[in-house]
C-alpha cells in the first residue's frame, strides 16, 4: 500500500495548519513527523488517516493485493466545487 498526498492544505480559521505538503509513504516505510506543538503533525496523521478532510490537495491511497488482479485506489480530496 502506497499512500501520497500532494499539495495537502488545512486550515483553521486564519490559522494554517498544514501548507502544501507534498509526500509519498511507500508500503513497509516507516515516517517520522518532528516539529513543534502546532506544526501540524497530528493533522496531517489526522488528514491521511481519513479521520479529517483536507481543505486543498489529493490523497491517494494505492492497495494492491498480489494474489489476484485487483487494484483498489481510494482518492481523498480537499477541494470541494459549490454550484
């Protein structure tokens, strides 16, 4: 399972929580976040965890079982169109 997230945003009312993070997290990968209280750690666990949306960017979670053919890929995405 691979997941990436690309140009993840979130923010707070005029806080920025998380600002254009670009990653990819490669199946058998360990990933450490270091950082301050209020660098956005736990949101962005949070946000590719699914447990909270991002406000811009994509998430992709890739899953491929190798005993068959099939792939699932499950898209998060932040940015939302009002009509």
């Amino acid at each position: 399972m691979n997941i990436t997230a690309s140009h993840l945003g979130k923010k707070f009312g005029s806080k920025t929580a998380v600002h254009d993070l670009n990653l990819t997290i490669e199946q058998g990968k360990v990933l450490g976040l270091l950082g301050p209280n209020g660098a956005g750690k736990s949101t962005t666990i949070k946000m590719l965890s699914g447990q909270m949306h991002p406000d811009s960017g994509v998430i992709t979670i890739m899953v491929k079982i190798m005993t068959g053919f099939l792939t699932i890929c499950v898209v998060v995405s932040g940015s939302c169109r009002r009509r």
